[in-house]
C-alpha cells in the first residue's frame, strides 16, 4: 500500500507518539486524531491534521478511513493498577470497539500498539516468537489486543500488525511535557538535571533499556502499514543502555555533574522489568526497516532545548 492520498485515523492521536505519527503522516494524506484528551492535548498537532476528541469506547468513531493506527491506551504498570477495570476497559473493550467500526467501514489494514513488557526482563534480544509471560494487567491487556488481532486477521483476512514498542523517548516540550511522571525516562532525567536537580533512579541504577526514538518509531509504524503487515512484530534498536549510563551520558551533554538520587523500587520485583532489548530482525526482513537515531544523537535533539550549543 502507498500511504499517499489515503484518509487514515490515529487514535491516542495526540499523545506522544500518536502525535508524531499524525503530523508525519498529514503531510501526504487526510489524517485525523481521535483523543480523550487523558495524556494528549490537540497542541501537540500540526494544523492539518484533523482533531476529534472522543473515547475510543464510544459509538460512532471516524473510521471512515482506508488505515487505522490504533495507539490509544492506559499506558503504564501504574495507570492499569490505580484502576484495573478502567485499564482493561480501554485498552481491550476500546481496541475491539475500534476495530470492529473501522471493519465495518470497509477498512482491512490495521496497525496497532502491543508492549515489549511482555518479554520480562532479559539482556539478550528478545524476539516475537519466544514465550512470554503476563505479569500485570498492563502485559494482560495488550496480550488481549494481540490475540483478538489474530482472530480478525485470520477469520476475516484483516492485515493486522502489533507493534512492541521498546522505550521510546523524545525530548520535553510538544507531546511529552505535560505527562510528568508519565513522560519518558530521557525526558524526565535531562529536565531534572537542566534544573539542577538529581534524577531519581529505582535500585542502583543497572537497570537497562532498549532506548529507541520516536522517529524511528513512526517510520516503523508507516512500514507497517505500507507493507500491509499482519503478526507481531518489535521496533527497536537492538541496544541496551542502563540508567547510570543514561544520566552520565546527559551530563556531558548537558554540561552538568550532578549524581542520580538512588530509591528503594516501588514496583514489586516480581513485576518489575529489569532489562530489555530488542531483536528485530523480524522487522527488518519484512519491510527494511531499521533504526536510524543512534542514542547519542537523540539525547543531542533532547538536550538542544537545554544548551545553546550542544556538543557535536
């Protein structure tokens, strides 16, 4: 499929990374965000595109559209324990409900937002086809995505691609600085140490993440589609940076040398994730695609904010 001259619906559409995938896609089609409003704000949009506050689990959505990129969701550990029905609600019940009026308009290609979590902790990369097992409700939930989007795919012949997202991050300012707590850790961890305060870091900081840019995500997303993909598939560097890596590595950047604060996790151990990494190899053979953003040319685009002239 050529994404030129299609009319496609992003829910989650002004969140972080529906936001960015909306203004890259408006440029050459009819897009339109669909958002409650929980964790997006319509600021986060560029003027072409079209902006349409609802839940996903209402009744007559826009999914008058040739694509769905369905990213609206409760989309962390905390949100889904603070209230468990609520989280399966839009995050299963919504999934469903969009899908099924997107089907029903004629649209058969879907992509989706699944989770990496789902992997547990592991330092070696983590690929599609490795078993997994489901901790909390946040992994149960997109499971559920996952296997509803299979049974559409092979019952009714949908393209329907999850995507396992591995860490994305982005700078503070436009999509991520009113999510506070909920913004990405880089964001978080360079706007502490430009104020002069010390991050906060969960145990002794060894924790280590697959960080991967939200470019490089949406190009990802664009694949998908493009391709008119159907399974499971990572998006992901292939990499592993621990938080004391990640906040030393801002520092220099930065300019700064301030020590990370250490705390006690307030996350059970037994659902915490420790390390993730992804394979994605899987995605690469499919569709070519591959990440392009090196981490430290992200935190260099993060840090620009901060610093007149960040280092080169």
């Amino acid at each position: 499929m050529n994404l030129t001259g299609k009319r496609i619906l992003v829910t989650g559409g002004a969140g972080f990374i529906g936001s960015n995938l909306a203004n890259s896609l408006a440029e050459d089609n009819d897009v339109v965000a669909v958002d409650d409003g929980y964790l997006g704000t319509p600021e986060n949009l560029n003027d072409d595109v079209e902006y349409y506050e609802a839940s996903v689990l209402d009744d007559e959505l826009p999914t008058d559209v040739d694509v769905l990129f369905h990213l609206a969701a409760l989309s962390s550990y905390k949100m889904h324990e603070e209230d468990r029905m609520k989280g399966a609600k839009v995050n299963i019940l919504g999934f469903i409900n969009t899908v099924e009026q997107a089907m029903e308009d004629g649209c058969d290609t879907v992509v989706y937002a699944s989770t990496s979590s789902i992997y547990g902790s592991r330092t070696e990369p983590s690929p599609e086809d490795m078993d997994v097992t489901v901790n909390t409700g946040y992994e149960a939930s997109k499971m559920a995505r996952e296997n509803y989007a299979e049974y559409l795919a092979n019952h009714y012949g949908l393209n329907m691609a999850g995507m396992r997202f591995f860490s994305v991050y982005q700078g503070y300012g436009g999509s991520e600085e009113h999510k506070g707590e909920f913004a990405n850790v880089i964001a978080q961890f360079a706007d502490d140490l430009a104020d002069g305060d010390a991050p906060v870091l969960f145990g002794d900081g060894s924790q280590t993440r697959d960080f991967t840019h939200v470019d490089d995500i949406v190009r990802g997303l664009s694949a998908a589609a493009e391709h008119e993909l159907t399974g499971i598939y990572n998006l992901g560097t292939g990499d592993a940076t621990s938080f004391n890596e990640l906040v030393e590595m801002l520092n220099d950047e930065l300019g700064t040398d301030i020590e990370p604060e250490y705390i006690e996790n307030p996350i059970p151990e037994s659902v915490y994730v420790h390390d993730t990494m992804a394979d994605y190899s899987k995605m690469n053979a499919e569709t070519g695609w591959a990440p392009q953003i090196s981490l430290e040319a992200g935190i260099q685009q993060v840090c620009q904010q901060y610093v007149p002239n960040p280092s080169q």
